[in-house]
C-alpha cells in the first residue's frame, strides 16, 4: 500500500498535469480549484473524524 504523501503527489501531479491544457484556465482559476479541492478534503476528514468521535462517546 502506497503512503499517504505518494498518493498526495500523484493526486496533485495529475491536477497540475492537466490544468496546462486547457488554455482558457487563468492562473487564478487553477489556484481557486486547487484550494477548492484541498479544503473539500478537510472539510470531509473533519467531519468524518467527529463523526468517529461521536460513535465512539468520545464527545
């Protein structure tokens, strides 16, 4: 099983890889899109880790 920061660099590498070819992306766009995407996982691993939390009687 691979590690979490390889399938990190692969995600991200596949993001930026095809992000050049669409020319009509701006630069802020693609920034927009990444931390959209960055903060989607964070907002899901949250609420999956007080959804664990909270079946466990921790909270």
């Amino acid at each position: 099983m691979t590690s979490v920061s390889t399938q990190w660099g692969i995600v991200l590498h596949s993001l930026l890889s095809v992000l050049p070819v669409v020319e009509a992306v701006e630069a802020g766009n693609a920034i927009a899109l990444l931390l959209g995407v960055v903060l989607s996982i964070t907002g899901i691993c949250a609420c999956l880790g007080a959804y664990a939390h909270k079946r466990n009687g921790q909270i």
